[in-house]
C-alpha cells in the first residue's frame, strides 16, 4: 500500500494513468476482435464490443481526470480564451481537421477500419446515447488527457526526466520530433497523426499554454466528430 500511494503522489502518475487506462480499454477491445476470429461465441461479442466500451472507458477516464485535476498546474483554462490564444486554437484545430480527413490513404494508413455507426443499433435513444458519449469523448476526454500526457508530460520528460522543473512550451528538437512521431503512430492514420502532433506542438511553442493546445485538439475532434455524422465516413471514428 504504501509503494502505491508514493506511486500516486509522483508527478508523473496523474498525467500518465488517464492515458494508459484508454489504451487498456483499447487492448481489450483488440483481444475480443482476435478472440472472435478463433471462438464463434465471441463473434457477436465483437460486434458490439465497440458500441459498449466506448462509454465506459470515457467515463472512467473522465472520472480519472476530475480526481487528479487539482493537480493539473499546466493547464490553466483562462489562457485558452484570450483572443489570441482562441484565434490560434481554433485556426489551428481546423486545420489539421482537413488534413486529417484528406490523408486516409493508401500508405499513411497501419490498418482498414469500418469504424462505428451508431445508426445500425436500431434504438433512437441508444443511437443518441451513443453519439453522444463519442462526441463527449473525442472533443472533450480525449484532447485533455493526450494533451496531458504528449504535451505536458513527455515532451517534457525528454528534455528532463525531473519534468516538472522544464517550463510548459520550452523548444528542444530531440522532444519536438519524438513526442509529434509517437503521438502519429498512436493513430491508425499514422501520417495524419503526425501532422496533428506537430502542429498541436507547434500551438504550444507559441502559445505557452497546454490549455490552447487541448483547445486546438478538441476542435479537430469535434469537427472530425459533425463531418463523420453528417457524411457517414465512419472508417474516421
């Protein structure tokens, strides 16, 4: 007990546990797809497997975030919302939202996906329920806890492993390159992930301010998010 409570006390746990905890829920999801490919019984497990760890993992993830927040020092909401800050933000979440969605080619991509339409569980409210835990978690969740982890925690664990003492946006090349290609072959659009990463970098060098890179991210997804809904594309969620 008292090796897990100085665990939970470093620094670095907060800001790493939120992402290691979605990614878990991530290799569940791969382990019931690889399980149903060899177990019939497992096969209309798989089929909603996505429908139904979604919410969960968003959840719990969000709750995770909500309990470590007061430690969260770098993320200060306010520098979000000066015009500034907001302009570059949005500018720059657009921006990577039309790359993105013009890079699900050949090459830049690890693996085919159908993705998720909530449309074929039939049931209005759980359709709505759906959408709604997937927008909450791809503009929301998603952008506060990977902004946290890229750039807050690794970025600057490369230039220091004593991460806290290295200024939230301080440059280094070695952090800038590693942290931008880490977080594009997170994705499954490796290439797009990259673009994304550098340039939600790239807000944080000028800015000085993770809560303006979480801003940025979030727009990219909740766009990401309206153009799947609307176009039916959902190879993107």
């Amino acid at each position: 007990m008292t090796w897990i409570s100085n665990t939970v006390k470093n620094a670095w746990f907060p800001r790493v546990f939120p992402f290691l905890l979605f990614i878990c829920f991530i290799a569940i999801e791969r382990l019931i797809d690889l399980l149903s490919q060899h177990y019939d019984f497992m096969q209309s497990v798989a089929e909603y497997d996505g429908y139904i760890i979604y919410p969960f993992k968003t959840v719990s993830v969000a709750v995770v975030l909500l309990l470590f927040w007061n430690r969260y020092t770098e993320v200060d909401i306010r520098q979000a919302f000066s015009w500034r800050n907001l302009s570059i933000g949005i500018l720059a979440g657009i921006v990577v939202f039309v790359l993105w969605i013009n890079m699900d080619r050949g090459f830049a991509v690890i693996s085919k996906t159908e993705g998720i339409d909530p449309f074929l569980t039939g049931t209005p409210i759980i359709v709505y329920l759906i959408i709604s835990f997937r927008l909450l978690g791809a503009a929301v969740v998603v952008p506060i806890f990977e902004e946290i982890f890229w750039r807050s925690f690794l970025i600057r664990y490369i230039i220091n492993p004593k991460f806290e003492n290295v200024p939230v946006g301080k440059f280094t090349w070695p952090s800038f390159v590693i942290s931008s290609v880490l977080f594009g072959f997170e994705h499954n659009l490796w290439l797009a992930g990259i673009v994304a990463g550098t340039s939600y970098c790239l807000v944080l060098y000028y800015t000085k301010s993770l809560s303006t890179a979480i801003l940025s991210h979030g727009v990219t997804n909740l766009l990401l998010g309206i153009y799947v809904l609307s176009t039916g594309n959902w190879q993107f969620w």
